[in-house]
C-alpha cells in the first residue's frame, strides 16, 4: 500500500472561486480514475460545503483537500 499527503489547495472565501474549486475537484477525481458519475456527486457535495461555509463563516480563504 502507497500512503501520499493530501494535496490542499487555498481558495478565496469568494463565490467567485466555487468554479475554480469545481476544477480542482474534478482534476483530483480524474487523476484517482473516479467514474463520471462518482466524480460528478463529489463535485456537487464539495460545492455545497464550501457555499455552506462562505453563508455561516468569516475567513478569507477556503482550503480544499
């Protein structure tokens, strides 16, 4: 078995930036072989929680692993 980091990438606490987050998801969903439709589910589930996040939080960056 291969252990790796998590790679964490910091995002403006923006709604601006939910697209670029949607980029990054998808990129690591293909690098890890995931199937469309799997990939597609965490890009939505990731989306939500960042727009849950900017609507009850204060900060200046989002960090997504």
């Amino acid at each position: 078995m291969v252990a790796t980091l998590p790679l964490v990438q910091a995002f403006p606490a923006d709604c601006s930036a939910l697209g670029d987050i949607r980029r990054f998801i998808h990129a690591r969903a293909r690098e890890a072989s995931l199937p469309a439709e799997e990939s597609d589910d965490l890009e939505l589930a990731v989306t939500e929680a960042c727009r849950d996040m900017l609507a009850h939080e204060r900060s200046s960056f989002m960090f997504v692993s």
